[in-house]
C-alpha cells in the first residue's frame, strides 16, 4: 500500500530551530519598528476574532504596522527594566503586557487613533457561554435565512443540521418547516452551543467586536500614557435590537 502523505515524521529539533529563529526574527522586527515610528499603542482584544483583526490590520497597513500575539516576546523586544528597554520608557510599556494584547506603531497623532478605534466595531455571532441580549423565536413556517436579501428558507440537505441542533422539522415541498413556533433563546441567559450554532445560522448577531486601547508610548519624551476607554475596557460587548450592525 502506498504510505499516506499524512505520514510524515517531523524532527523535533528542527521545530525547536524554526520556532527559536522565528521568535528571535519577531523580536528583532518589534525592536526596528520602536524605532521607526512616533507612538507605540498597546491594546487588548476580548473573545478574539482573527477575520476583524485582519480588517483592522488591512485598514492601517499604510499608515502603521502591528504585532498581535507572542506577548513574551514583545515584551522582551521593549524590554521589561530600565536597564533593558530598547528606547526610554519602553519598559512602562512592556510590563502591561498581559493577555491578548499587541503592539500598534503608527506616525499617527494620538487624537486620530483613539477616534478611529472608538468608532470601529463589527457586529459579531455570539458563541456558548455569551448572555442573549434579546429573546428570539422562530416563528411556524419555513426555517428562514435572516441574514438574505430578501430571507430565503434553507434546503433540504440543511434539515439534519437543523434537527441536530433541536428543530422539530418536517419536509414540505423539499423546505424544512416548523409546524409550531420554536424558542431558540431567551434573553439574560447564557447561550449553549447549540443555541450559538443555531443563531449563527439563521443570521442572528448579538455581540460587537471592538478593540480597546490600553496605554501609548511617545518616542519623543519617552512617556507612557494610559488610555481611558469610553466603553469601560468592554472588547466584546452587547449588541442589543436598536443597535444592529450590518457588516
């Protein structure tokens, strides 16, 4: 039998190699950049969505370079003691680094990110574990798609999923239907996955994804400055009915 190409052995020592090189090429990329740009920007993202990290990191790729993930690394590229900072104050920086965080270097002036980082937010599914911020029934009928234009019912082939996920369908006319009205949540109680799932399929968002900003170095003075979030440090917050985001 031929052996699968899935079977492949992998020396450890070589990812020991890899991993060692790619982290010392980090650091190295962190260090140039703390001295390239005017402001470093240290935030944090709550229940991490790569794909809005992308679009954030697409919008600014002109005008700013950022580093999310690795914080360790970061932080010895800024260097966490007065002795061992890269530039002057570097240090101040580095020892917030905790968590999700990651690093934004801009020219920008100050006024001008924290207004765009206020002002972006992308409305989101909620995923287990998520409080439903509005109650939400499927009503007798087709199961509908709310997110197309106009609602469409899903296909034939969608009604295991459906049912695997607590619809009590029946096929009429090749469109799985609900012959009574179905609850898929309530409002104030914590999601299942299950429930999650499901309102991801019928298009039903409840959360904003947001970044927040947490402090700013100045190249100039060598001074950090903590950044006072509008929306009390909340990466992830609430989407209620009135407040519905379209992407």
């Amino acid at each position: 039998m031929p052996r699968s190409k899935r079977s492949k052995l992998v020396s450890l020592t070589k990812v020991s190699k890899k991993t060692r090189e790619h982290k010392n090429a980090l650091l190295a990329e962190v260090q140039q950049n703390a001295e390239k740009w005017k402001y470093c920007w240290l935030f944090e993202v709550g229940a991490m969505r790569n794909a809005h990290l992308k679009t954030v990191r697409n919008l600014w790729k002109d005008s700013a370079r950022i580093f999310f993930g690795r914080g360790a690394v970061m932080a010895k590229a800024l260097g966490a003691t007065v002795e061992e900072e890269h530039r002057m104050g570097l240090h101040k920086l580095a020892q917030q680094i905790k968590g999700q965080v990651g690093l934004l270097f801009t020219d920008s002036e100050p006024q001008e990110v924290t207004q765009w980082f206020d002002d972006f937010k992308q409305a989101d599914y909620a995923r287990a574990g998520n409080i439903a911020t509005r109650t939400v029934i499927l009503p007798a009928g087709p199961v509908m798609r709310a997110h197309s234009d106009p609602p469409e019912p899903f296909p034939h082939n969608e009604d295991p999923q459906l049912r695997k996920l607590g619809l009590t369908t029946t096929m009429k006319r090749g469109v799985p239907t609900l012959e009574s009205p179905h609850r898929v949540c309530d409002k104030g109680r914590a999601l299942t996955s299950e429930q999650a799932q499901l309102l991801k399929l019928i298009g039903e968002k409840m959360v904003v994804f947001r970044i927040g900003l947490l402090a700013r170095w100045d190249a100039a003075s060598g001074e950090v400055v903590q950044v006072e979030d509008k929306e009390g440090g909340c990466k992830e917050i609430e989407l209620e009915e009135e407040e519905e985001m379209s992407e």
